[in-house]
C-alpha cells in the first residue's frame, strides 16, 4: 500500500498547469457552444433556451480562466504578454484552442 502523495512545489505547479491547460479547452468549447450553436439558434429559430442556459455557463467558465490565468502570471509561470494574448484569444471563437497548445509549449518546457 502506497503512503500519501507528497505534493512538490513542481508537482503543485503542474498541476496548476495542467488544470490552466483544461480551463482553455473548456472555455474554448464554451464560446463554440454559444456562438455556434446557441446564438444561431435564437436569431434563426426564435429559441433563446439554449442561450440562457450556455451563456452563464461559458460566463462562469471565462471568469475561471481568467482568474488561473491571472494567478499563473502572479506565480510566475507566464508574463504579461502571456496574460495578454490568453485573454485576447480567449474572446475569439477557436482562440482558445491555440490558447492551449501555446499553453501546452510555454508551460511543459523545462524552466532553466
């Protein structure tokens, strides 16, 4: 039987990054949902439902990004240009998706 994890600093850190890095799929996935799907479906179908439902969803998920992203550059994991080009991209529509594999790039690397 194993004993308890030992949580390092680096682990503590990837972990961090690991869950930034799935806070920007999430939140991509959120703004397809809403500007694909649910806004297209209000104006062309009269159904705002959909836009009630996923738009406090993608809301509540966008404020999460930005706070893990906001805590990232305090933590020293990205700098400003990083919080910059993360809250940019994370309005635009498959931004989110580059915001994740230049995540992926800029916090897996060896730091040194």
């Amino acid at each position: 039987m194993r004993g308890p994890a030992i949580l390092t600093p680096e682990s503590a850190a990837m972990t961090f990054a690991r869950s930034l890095i799935t806070l920007a799929i999430i939140e991509a996935g959120t703004l397809l949902a809403l500007v694909g799907i649910a806004v297209p479906v209000k104006y062309l179908l009269g159904l705002p439902v959909l836009v009630t439902i996923i738009g406090p969803v993608h809301g509540a998920v966008f404020v999460l990004f930005i706070a893990a992203t906001l805590i990232a550059w305090i933590r020293g994991m990205i700098d400003v240009l990083g919080v910059l080009r993360l809250g940019i991209g994370a309005m635009i529509p498959f931004g989110g998706l580059v915001n994740e594999r230049w995540l992926r790039r800029e916090l897996t690397r060896p730091q040194g």
